[in-house]
C-alpha cells in the first residue's frame, strides 16, 4: 500500500498541509525543529495506539488552533482508493475519531490496510529503557503480523487494571467477580504471549537467514515471566501477594524482550550505541521482509533522522536494501546530501516554516 495524499489540518506545528508522494522513498528535510517528525507522526497514528511519539491526544492538536486536529490520506490499493481519516474534535480533545471511507470505525481497523513500522532518535535507548518500551516495541511488530494482538493486549490491561483495584480495596473485594477477571487475564493474556512467542520465532528466522553485510546479527528472546500450563491457577494463588504488593506479579506484562549480537555474542544492552542502532535496523528490516512475505502487502516504514547516525557506507546499505523492498518509506534529516544515495522512485520534499514544499 501507499500513501498517494497525506492531509494535515491543525496538527502539531501545521494549521494545513498536503503531501502527495509517490511510491518509493518520502524524503523530507529540513533544520531541527522545522516539523518534519511531526510528519512522520501524522503517518503513524493510522496504526493502533498513540503514534511513534506515544502522545496524548490534546498535545497533537495546534496549540494556537481551536483544539482539535485531523489527518487524512489516501491509499493506492489493488481494488481502488481507500480514505484513512483521524483526529479528534475541539469538544472530545482526548477522544479520538476514525474513519474509513467514510464510514466509522476503530483504529485497529487500520491494519487491515496498513502495515506499519517505524524507528526514531528516542529509540536509540530502547535496549537500556525500563522493559515496558522493549515490550511495546515487540507488540508492534507482533501486532503488523497478528492484527488481532491489539485486543488481546487491551483486554488483557482492562481486566488486570480491574482485578488490582479489587485487590486493593477489601470493601470491593469480590471473589467471584476477580476470578472472572482472572479467568479473562489468563485467555488474553495466553494470546497476547503465545503472539509475541510466534512473533520471535518467525524473526529469529528470518533473521539467521540473512546474508552477512554492514548491519549487526540479532537475536531475540523472551526474558522474565514466561507462560505456564495453568495461567489462572497462578493468577488465583498469588492473590495475597498481588494485594501486597499493588500490583499484579504475573502475566505477559512482566516479560521483557532480550536482544542479543550475535556476531560478539553480547547483551544489547552492553553494545556501543552504533551497534545499538545497527541491530535495530536489522531487526526493522528483518521483519519488514517478513510482514511482506505474511500479510502480501510490504509496510510503509517511517525513519526519523536515521541517516545521520549512520556512516557512509552502511547509509548506502540501508537505502539499498530499502529500494529491495519495494515498500514505502518515509525518511527525515536536515541535510538533502545525506540521501544524494537514494535511488528513484523518490520524492522530496522541503520543510520550514510550517509549510511543505518538493524540493
């Protein structure tokens, strides 16, 4: 799929933008501060969840605009044009609106047109962050392979949120509605994991598969909680100590996801952090290839300012191996030189001042 038409009205930094890139590559350049990642986040609210900077949605809307804000695209797809519409309302400002041609509809109805993947700057500190960045990093590849991820993992949060507010207050407390929650936890939260399981099988896969070249081996696993044979006995034993400690103890959301180089053999975490990048970008393009291979569709993947932290060399590399994939791809960074490797079909484009020009 892609993005024929991008239209953006009191989003961020833009009272009104229009976009109409090509297939290939979306280069947008421009100084620090100019707009161009709120571009990049504009694109990716039409997945599930709240964008690549995991905003809340008041902060999305102009801050001298009327309060609201709406992103609109267009889609080339095999039967014909498709409109994406989100956004929210002046009166609604944290409530947050989808349509698709035309018609109502909930975000994760997005990924039945929509694959999409993304790295940014904040990224950088993925593999030394707190285990729940590593987890939603996980859950999004998951979720372009197993759209239907999203509910589990809400649903799995909804029940858990409940069953601790039960545990924490003995005048609430009621042991049949907690083991309905239990019993809730236990089905999505077996989904949830038994996804992130196939997810890094299927990676690892493709992964090993790989030709040597500039980009690290990776490797991934599942560290910490890990699924057992009885989630909703665990769940119903630890009762006295899920109540003393605030929280639930057990589930998929105390998981973490561990990365490992494979080529030294070491912890993610203790790469340098141009190792740290290169090990990223192997796992982005490793699953880009293979959400291309599942779902028939390549993703749309969007870079923030991924080429300057990169050498020349392996700058060439990724934009190669970028165009192999045929998707796509939306990509930042403040000199135009940086992407003199580009190849056609591309389409820049300039960003100051609030405005979008082709370059």
């Amino acid at each position: 799929m892609t993005i024929r038409r991008l239209s953006l009205t009191d989003f961020r930094s833009y009272e009104s933008a229009l976009i109409e890139p090509g297939a290939g590559f979306v280069v947008l350049t421009g100084e620090n501060g100019a707009g161009k990642t709120n571009i990049l986040e504009a694109v990716s609210l039409f997945a599930p969840g709240r964008g690549l900077r995991r905003a809340k949605l008041s902060e999305m809307a102009r801050a001298d605009g009327p309060g609201g804000f709406s992103v609109a695209a267009v889609l080339d797809a095999p039967g014909g044009d498709v409109d994406l519409g989100t956004g929210t309302l002046p009166a609604t400002p944290d409530r947050r609106r989808v349509r698709i041609n035309g018609a109502t509809a909930s975000a994760t109805a997005f990924t039945e047109w929509l694959s999409i993947l993304w790295l940014t700057p904040a990224m950088d500190r993925l593999f030394t962050d707190a285990p729940s960045g590593r987890r939603a990093f996980l859950d999004r590849l998951v979720l372009a392979l197993e759209p239907g991820h999203a509910r589990h993992a809400s649903r799995y949060e909804a029940a858990m949120r409940a069953r601790n507010r039960l545990l924490g207050d003995e005048a609430l407390l009621d042991i049949e509605w907690c083991a309905a929650l239990e019993v809730q936890m236990a089905e999505h939260g077996g989904a949830v994991a038994g996804a992130r399981e196939r997810t890094i099988d299927a990676l690892n896969a493709q992964l090993s598969a790989q030709p040597d070249g500039p980009f690290a081996k990776a490797h991934l696993a599942l560290e910490g909680w890990q699924p057992v044979a009885d989630f909703r006995a665990a769940l119903a034993n630890g009762r006295d100590r899920d109540r003393a400690a605030g929280r639930s103890l057990t589930g998929p959301h105390r998981s973490d996801l561990a990365v490992t180089h494979l080529g030294k053999g070491q912890a993610a975490d203790r790469c340098s952090t141009g190792e740290q990048k290169a090990l990223l970008l192997a796992i982005v393009l490793a699953h880009a290839d293979l959400v291309a291979e599942r779902a028939g569709r390549h993703p749309l993947i969007l870079l923030d300012e991924v080429a300057a932290h990169l050498d020349p060399v392996r700058r060439v590399a990724l934009f190669e191996r970028l165009a192999a994939g045929k998707g796509q791809v939306w990509m930042t960074g403040t000199e135009p030189a940086l992407f003199d490797a580009v190849a056609d079909p591309a389409a820049h484009f300039r960003v100051a001042d609030g405005r979008v020009n082709r370059a």
